[in-house]
C-alpha cells in the first residue's frame, strides 16, 4: 500500500509539471511534501522510513556511479576546477557565516557550520540535470562535476571533523585500488550484455564503492564515484552505464521523495529557506566570476555556474551529523533551490543566448586551451556531434567528400585525431564560435548533437549566419524533428525508424530483389 501511494504521487505530478516544460524531479520534491501533508489522512507514517532512506541512499550511489563512469580524471585536476571550487567554498564560508551569527543570533560555530553546510551545491540535481542534457562530457559540464568532486572532498574532511572520527588505517589500502583495475576490467568484459552486466555494475557500485569505503571510515558516496571513475576508460563503460539506466532512474525518485517527506517545516524554516534561496543568485556570480578569472569563456562560465546555483543534499549530511536540530530548515532549502535551480538549467542554452551581449564583455582576453577557435579550411561538409550516429556518418562520408567534425568533449575529439580524423573541439551552442565561423566551402551540416535544443539553436544560426547549403538533422521523436525543421533544417530523420527501413532495404535487396527480377 504505502509503496502503491509513493509511486502514484510521484507519477502523478512528475506528469504534470512535465506538461508545463519543467523537470519531472521538480514534480517528485513537491510529491514528497504532498505527501508529508495528506500522510496522517491517508494513514501512512508521516516520516520517510528505511525502505524510502535506503531506496533514495541507493539511488544516489548509482548516480555517482554513472557519473563516473563518464569522468576523465586527468581534465578535473586543472586549476580553474580546483581554484574555483576551494575559492567559491572559503569565500562563501567567510561571508554566510559573519552574517548567519549576527543576524540569526546563533552560537558562532553552529553559524560556520550553517555556512559550511550551505557552501556545498547538490552533485545529484548537477550531475541528474547535465546526463539528462547528455553535457556530462562537455567542457562545462566537465568543469562543474569537477568542481562538485572538490566540495564533496571538502565535505567528507568536515563530516570527520565534526564529527570527531577518522578514517580507519586501513583506508590507506585505498590508494592501490588502481592495481585492482585490469581484475575490474576483466570481469566487465567477461558479464556479457545481460543482467550479470546489470549484476556486475550493481556490484561494483554499491558493494564494492559503496559499502567498501563505509568499512574504512570513508563516504560510500565517494566510493561509487571513485569506482565508477576507475572503469572509466574501459571500452564498455558507456554500455554498463546505459544497462543501470533505469535502475538508477527509478531508486533516484525515493531521494526526491525523501526530501520532501522529511517533513513540514514551521514559519522559521520557511523564512531561512526562502531568504537562503534568494541568495542563490550571489552563488552564481562568484561562480561565474572565478571562472572566467580563470581564462573560461562567458558561455562555458555561465553554463557551469548555473549547474552549480543550488545548495547540497550534502549539506543534510553535515546537519544530521553535528547540527540535528537544522535539518528540516536545511532540507526546505535545499528542496527550494531545486525548484529554483531545475527549470533554469532546462532553459540554460536560451537564457545564455538573451544574455550573452551583457556576459562577453566579462571575458578575458586571453583563451583558455580547450576553447581555441579552429578554422574548417576546405571542407565540404560539416558534421556537429561525434556520437554513434555522427561517427556512422563520418566513416561513411570521409573517402567520397573532404568533411569535417567538431564535439564538445575533448576527449572524444582526441581519440578521433589519433584515429586521423579531421575533427576539432568546438561546442556548437556556443554563440561566439558562431560569430567567428567561416564556413568557407561546406554545403552541407550534419546535425547529429544529442541534446534538441542544441539541434534547434545550430539550425538557426546557421540560417541566421547566411548558410543556403543543405542541413539535415536526426532525432529520436516526431515532435522534436518538427521544433529541428522550423528551426532551419531542410530534413529531419527520426533514427530508429531510418535505421528500421535500412534493415529491410538490407533484407530485400539481398534475399528478396534477386528472385523478384
């Protein structure tokens, strides 16, 4: 029964607030304060329980998880995502707590460590908001899950001070977890494409990362990050992280329901939430100050920035272990900058084109290295987006015309240079490599970028641009192909359904045509 009403509550107004544009989790925070106000009439338990705690507490493993089997360790360990994250983290401290400990009238260490607690940014709705937008491997989402993996190091340094216990000894055995990576490597490509490829990445998360680094004193959140990160290079991580999909969708309701179900605060808590969130606007600012001190452009800036204007399921963490009686006003909060952060990081892209004349002049003059411009020389044809669908395309285009590819991941740009393609970084929302382009030669632009806002603004600045050649595009669904068309494409293909009649054109022409003639 109680498991029947979580699932229709959640459901039912995920639905809804997807009708209005608006993130489904948005839909399951307020199903989960629905449900704190109608629990004593339904006669359910007004508190979350262990089922729902451990459902959520799993769900955010394999999240982290899946978002590190998407890391590449050697882009985080760069100064703009160290310099920001420890900068924005002692900035944010030294002003919050000042003010929470005169204004408030709170003992000095309960305001640090209110301070502490709300200089974190939620890597959950981060890394939720940048998979769903698949921008996990783009430079600023690289930047911001970099700069998440920071403050999760300096929460897991505060919770063992707080809380006065250390990590075991044997913690140290840690740092010879890469020795144990070709034995992992093994077993992922032994696990076949099945459910022992569901049981093995079930595992490797929660068992292994999860509950092995509790055992040593260590977050068991970091654990599944730290092995998802050690898979990462493997041929098939992709593949694993595509098999706990739905898994991990399903057990990360129970977090968005937790939070709302942790209870209903009194006037005081929604008054510290509501004044909290409206500072969240200031969390940006220093965000997107720091890194565009650090040489990034105003775009991957902004986009990071906002990824990170929230406030932190780790800052519940830091409360239920030395500040009890801060909890529901510290969930309220965070619950409000969900609502807050969500639906602008949905409408990241065309809010960053609105205010993109006011951000560049923020800029510095000089470029940071993953952002130079690269010209297309002679190509004849442009292909956006390196993933399956542009890689077909590529291989099938490079020895019958001159084409050139760009990707907003790096890395995917590097091993496409060393298999000799003629690919650059570039990332094709970005409105400044829009105005520096010289499309030169090319006739024809393959739109094959994941994200559909992304398909729709490439489409129209190429149109705008004065571009008269030939754009096609592909999509997943219908209504999509439609927004890509308006947009400027001259076609749309729906994939699965190009890929559905180039089977049976496969089949006839090669059983059937022969016998037919």
């Amino acid at each position: 029964m109680l498991e029947a009403v979580w699932i229709g509550f959640a459901f039912s107004i995920g639905l809804l607030v997807r009708v209005f544009g608006l993130p489904p989790l948005v839909g399951y925070l307020a199903a989960g304060f629905a449900l704190s106000v109608f629990a004593a009439d339904l006669g359910l338990p007004v508190e979350s329980g262990e089922v729902l705690d451990h459902v959520a507490h799993l769900g955010v493993l394999l999240l982290l998880f899946s978002v590190g089997l998407k890391l590449n360790l050697r882009s985080l360990v760069k100064v703009e995502v160290i310099g920001s994250g420890l900068i924005h983290f002692a900035v944010s401290v030294m002003l919050l707590a000042p003010a929470l400990f005169w204004v408030m009238d709170v003992e000095l260490y309960t305001a640090v460590m209110l301070a502490v607690a709300l200089a974190f940014s939620s890597t959950v709705l981060a890394a939720k908001v940048l998979e769903n937008k698949r921008e996990l491997r783009a430079f600023h989402g690289r930047i911001a899950i970099g700069i998440l993996v920071v403050q999760d190091l300096i929460a897991l340094v505060v919770m063992s001070l707080a809380s006065g216990t250390t990590p075991s000894p044997w913690a140290l055995l840690l740092f010879l977890l890469p020795l144990a990576r070709p034995v992992l490597y093994r077993l992922l490509d032994v696990s076949g494409h099945d459910e022992l490829l569901v049981l093995f990445g079930l595992l490797v998360a929660l068992v292994v990362g999860g509950y092995g680094f509790e055992l040593v004193g260590l977050s068991s959140e970091l654990g599944a990050l730290v092995l998802g990160a050690l898979l990462a290079k493997h041929r098939r991580a992709g593949e694993l992280s595509k098999s706990l999909w739905s898994i991990k969708e399903f057990f990360l309701v129970g977090f968005f329901l937790q939070i709302g179900i942790g209870g209903l605060p009194d006037q005081q808590a929604w008054l510290f939430a509501v004044v909290m969130t409206a500072l969240l606007p200031f969390k940006w600012v220093l965000f997107f100050a720091l890194l565009v001190f650090f040489k990034l452009r105003a775009r991957s800036a902004f986009l990071s920035s906002l990824s990170l204007a929230n406030y932190s399921e780790f800052g519940l963490i830091v409360a239920s272990i030395v500040l009890p009686e801060w909890l529901v006003p510290l969930a309220l909060t965070a619950a409000l900058s969900f609502l807050f952060s969500a639906p602008l990081n949905r409408l990241a892209h065309p809010l960053y084109e609105r205010l993109a004349t006011r951000l560049l002049p923020f800029e510095r003059n000089s470029r940071h290295p993953d952002e130079q411009p690269v010209s297309l020389g002679d190509a004849q044809v442009l292909i956006m987006g390196l993933g399956r669908t542009g890689t077909a395309a590529y291989d099938h285009l490079k020895d019958k015309c001159r084409v050139i590819a760009l990707d907003s991941d790096p890395a995917r740009v590097e091993m496409h240079e060393q298999m000799g393609h003629n690919v650059f970084f570039a990332d094709a929302e970005d409105q400044v490599f829009w105005q520096s382009l010289d499309l030169g030669k090319v006739s024809a632009v393959i739109l094959t970028i994941n994200d559909m806002e992304a398909k729709i603004i490439a489409a129209r600045k190429l149109r705008s641009s004065g571009f008269e050649g030939q754009i096609v595009s592909h999509s997943m669904h219908s209504d999509e192909a439609e927004k890509i068309i308006a947009a400027g494409a001259d076609q749309t293909y729906l994939t699965m359904s190009e890929a559905g009649v180039g089977l049976a054109e496969h089949v006839y022409q090669s059983a059937l045509a022969p016998t037919v003639r």
